[in-house]
C-alpha cells in the first residue's frame, strides 16, 4: 500500500506568471497572468513605448554615499562617480570573492541584489504578493548553476515557493508549443547571435510515438563574427559580408533535406541589417520571424505547462540534455488491485526530482523493484532493491518511507527508511540507499 506525500500549493487564477530571462549581458522580463489570459504573454520594457527589453546586467556602485544603482541607470555613471560590477554571472559561477573599495562581496550575493532591483520593474504591473510564480531562464543549468541561482532566489524574500529554472532550449520549446500548430508542423530553426556567437536551436517532432517526442539538436558557431563599432565603413562592410556568406553556408547545412517550417533570428546581433543573402534564402519556403524576447516568454510557458499543462502540452513530451529519458514506476497493490504507480516521469528535469512516498511490505517481503521504461526505444528493465537486514515481523506490515532523487540525468537514488509498524513494532532506524542507471 502506498501514501504519497504531496505538497504543491495551488495558485488561483488571476495570479502573475514572471518568466525571467538571464545571461552574463542582460536580463529580460515576461509576464501573464495565470487562468484565462496565461497565452498573453507581454514583456516590459526598459523604456516605455519601445521594444527595449534587455535590462544590462551591470551593477555600480557610488563611490559618494555608497548607493547600489543596476542597469541603464548604472551605465550612466561615469568611472569617477561610481565602481562598476560586470561579468556577475561568470563571477558568481568562479564563485571568487569582489573587493570593492576594500570591502569583499559574495558575487551570487550581488546577483541575487541584480535580480531583486531588477524584479521591482513588476511593481508597476501588479502588487509583489500577486506573483505567484517565477520561472528563471539560462542558457545552460548544471549542478553550479542551479546551486546559484538557488542560493540568489533565496534572498529574494519571494512570496511564492512556485520558484523554478529551465533552460534557454526548454524555453524555445514550450514557446512554440504556444504557437499555432502550422508554424511547426515540420522542423523549426532559432538562430540566436549575441554578437559574439551564433547559436541555432533546430527542432523536431517524432509523430510516429505516443506521446509525441520532441528533440532540439544545438550547435555552436564562431565564424559568424561581427564587426565591432568604431571600425571604418569599408572594414564593417567586408566584414558584415563575410559574416552573411559563412551564416548562409549555416543555413544551407541546417536546412538540407529538411522540411523547416518556420525560423527566428534571436539577439542583438541581428540587429543591423547584415544578413542580406542569408534572409533571402531562409524566407524562400518558409516564414521567418526576427525578436529577442523569445526566451523570456517561453519561460512563462513553461510555467504554464507545469501548473496546468495544456491539451497539446499533453500530447507532446521534450526530451532534452536535462531531461530524463525513462518513466519510472513501481508494481503495487493499491485498494486491493495490482496497479502501476508512477514514480518519475520523462521530460522531467533531473535536477528539480525529489519525490516522497510510504508504503508498506507484509511478511517477510524484503525487495522492491522499479520499472524503467525508455522512451529512446531501448527495452523496459526492472531494478531492486534488496532490504537486507530488514526486521522480520511475522503476521505484520512494515512501513517505510522512500526519498527519490538524481545525482545526474542518468543516475536515480533511492532512500528507503524503516519507519517501523506503530507501538508494538517501533523503527529500527535502518536504512538503505541503491543508486542505479535509469537511461
């Protein structure tokens, strides 16, 4: 028999949904309100009436009075006014203490200043206590990124415990899966340049499973450079047409034998009208669209999706580089019927698991197996657990309590503890811990 534990608080409609897009330039803010008007997704602007949504990810401060100042409002101070903090997100991951002015600041300490000073832009949307979820949205989450932006959440004082992280990929996913279904009916392609790099997300759809998989190949280029500003006009032309020739040649590769539907040109590093060639070809057969807020509404998706997820929500499942690739469950007997009990799904990140159940074995029962089954097409296996050890209580149930959770995307833990069957037989205070591959 098992208990889950469940633990998930509801948001009532009308709620503000906050996707917050973050990297070492800029961060960007999207907004819905949950319930009716969750596919309404806007984006503040840093100025009013514009399409400016990247706040510089740049804090200073004042050398009079000691005064922290954060974005555009930082970059207008001079040297002689203020201390300039850029690169936090690369100083937080060194994890390397800042001096300023003789004094040390933890440089996560001084992200999560960012994030709160930035985050007040929503007071001019809703009150704080309306936002009911926040999703933070980064280029890639391993085990350094998700402990930072952990511990810059936390000093946030945010009045929601729906606080969670994706990827820049699993943004791009949910925010199509928002489009209308013709825009990616085939392949999709986000080519993302921040003027430094050139990044192409090219996604597509397995129709032939159930539920649908989906996959988003990346790849990463360096020979799409840009010219920088103060060059003269003759070098930036050469330069700009070299760039659109090697971006063509990109394409070409993306496209090749391949049915792609639709294609978003990302970043400022689209900016400037450079890419001639290279956007004659791409909207030859397909639409193509040019923004750069594509991250921070999928972020609001993607809460969406994991609040109440929608109809084709359901009918699709993303496997990506975080996600695990197998579903997880166990054999039961529940009411007196044998059953299936989910314990992990696919498509969930493997860093945010951690489930929570009790159950109880009769006898002298002493394993506990898991069912793994791929979605990769790779055969269902079963994995056990052996209790050795385990109290031997004739004629009565033993209860445990089992903690689920990944070391990695391939590795799950099991921590099964002996809780004992109330008075008569009290816990032995024994307990077990199996890691196993779950690809």
């Amino acid at each position: 028999m098992f208990f889950e534990k469940k633990t998930d608080e509801k948001l009532h409609n009308g709620s503000v949904l906050v996707g917050y897009d973050l990297n070492n330039d800029f961060a960007q803010i999207s907004y819905c309100v949950y319930g009716d008007n969750s596919e309404k997704v806007e984006t503040i602007a840093t100025v009013l009436g514009t399409k400016q949504y990247n706040i510089p990810l740049v804090l200073c401060k004042l050398k009079d009075g000691g005064k922290w100042l954060y974005g555009k409002e930082a970059l207008n101070c001079t040297d002689e006014e203020a201390v300039f903090v850029t690169d936090i997100m690369e100083l937080a991951r060194k994890g390397e203490m800042i001096t300023i002015e003789e004094e040390s600041f933890d440089p996560v300490a001084l992200l999560a200043l960012f994030i709160k000073r930035s985050l007040s832009l929503m007071n001019f949307i809703t009150l704080p206590e309306n936002i009911g979820a926040i999703m933070f949205t980064v280029d890639k989450l391993d085990d350094r990124m998700v402990e930072i932006l952990a511990k810059a959440t936390a000093n946030l004082n945010l009045k929601t415990t729906h606080i969670y992280f994706q990827t820049h990929t699993d943004s791009f996913y949910y925010f199509m899966l928002h489009q209308p279904e013709d825009l990616w009916n085939y392949q999709v392609l986000a080519c993302e340049h921040n003027g430094r790099t050139l990044k192409t997300y090219r996604m597509e759809r397995n129709k032939k499973t159930t539920p649908i998989v989906v996959l988003i190949e990346e790849q990463v280029y360096d020979n799409v450079k840009l010219p920088d500003e103060d060059e003269d006009d003759d070098v930036k032309a050469s330069i700009y047409r070299l760039a659109d020739e090697n971006f063509m040649d990109i394409l070409k590769v993306q496209c090749d034998e391949r049915i792609v539907s639709c294609a978003y040109l990302l970043g400022d590093g689209f900016r400037n009208d450079w890419a001639k060639e290279s956007m004659r070809f791409l909207c030859r057969n397909r639409r193509a669209f040019q923004g750069n807020n594509l991250f921070s509404k999928g972020a609001c998706f993607g809460i969406s999706e994991r609040l109440e997820p929608s109809e084709i929500g359901k009918e699709h499942i993303f496997l990506g580089a975080d996600k695990l690739k197998s579903n997880v469950g166990m054999n039961v007997r529940r009411r007196g019927k044998q059953s299936y009990y989910a314990l992990l799904d696919a498509g969930e990140n493997w860093y945010e698991v951690h489930k929570e159940c009790e159950f109880l074995l009769s006898g002298e029962e002493n394993t506990i197996s898991f069912v793994i089954t791929p979605l990769t097409g790779k055969r269902a296996e079963i994995q056990e657990i052996v209790l050795e050890g385990a109290p031997v209580r004739e004629g009565a149930f033993s209860r445990y309590e089992m903690e689920i959770s990944m070391n990695s995307v391939e590795y799950m833990e099991a921590k099964i503890t002996d809780l004992g069957f109330g008075e008569l037989f009290p816990a032995a205070g024994k307990v077990w811990r199996k890691q196993f591959e779950i690809l």
